[in-house]
C-alpha cells in the first residue's frame, strides 16, 4: 500500500506533494517532527489530501505527474521537470487526511506529536466507553 498526498493553502492552491510506502500517520509525523520543509509551508496548510494505491511503484509515478501539473512551490525543482509527458488518465479521488485551523502556526524545532489534536480510532474510544460501562456497572 502507498500513498499519494498533498498540502493544500488557504486559497486551495497545492502547495507540496509527496509520496509515501508508510502509513500516512507515520509520515506526516515525519514532516511534523523533523520539518524538512520551510516553516512557511507548514504555516499556509489549511488541508492535506490523500489518494491510495496498491504499490509503491504507482505511487512515485503519479507523484511526478502530480508535481508537473500542479507545479507545487515547495517540491524541488529536479521533480519538476517541463520534458516530461505521461499520457494518463487519472482519476484524482482525493481524500482528506486531515483539515487545519489557518490560524495554526508550525515553528521549527518543535515537537508537534503531542496529545493535543491527536486523532483516535473509533475501535479505541468503543473500548474505552465499553471499559467505563463496565467499571461503572460492576461497582453498582
């Protein structure tokens, strides 16, 4: 499984897109954490989207279609490339991954992997409210 993403600004422009053989949640806490792009960039997303495919391959050749016709400002140049021509016809099935406050502001050297804003599966809150239930009953 892997995956296709982008990060899109306030005015619905994409502004990075990237690729990924992990899980979208491993790799996006990479971004976070480690910041190998501008601050600025992370500042201007208001929204990332996502599309899935089945191998990995897939994937880094869609990323550089997607790189040459959105033409994102934060990818590097070398992805962009005007001589490349794929004759493909993609459904671009968008899905999104995540939605930002535009007022939210990313610092470098900072570490965003805390608890605030963190999302958590609907098995793990079913378990805890079936965990409560049971507590609560059982001392009744």
């Amino acid at each position: 499984m892997a995956y296709v993403y982008r990060f899109i600004d306030q005015h619905e422009k994409t502004i990075y897109i990237g690729y990924t053989g992990q899980t979208l949640d491993k790799r996006m806490s990479q971004h976070f954490q480690k910041g190998h792009l501008p601050s600025k960039c992370y500042n201007s997303i208001a929204r990332i989207e996502y599309i899935r495919y089945a191998t990995k391959s897939d994937a880094m050749v869609i990323e550089t279609y997607m790189i040459n016709k959105y033409k994102p400002i934060y990818n590097k140049l070398n992805k962009q490339n005007d001589t490349i021509t794929l004759n493909l016809e993609i459904e671009e099935n968008w899905k999104v991954y995540r939605v930002y406050k535009t007022t939210t502001e990313y610092k470098d050297n900072v570490n965003y992997n805390s608890c605030s804003g963190c999302i958590v599966s609907v098995g793990v809150i079913a378990f805890l409210l079936y965990a409560i239930g049971f507590f609560f009953f059982s001392i009744i």
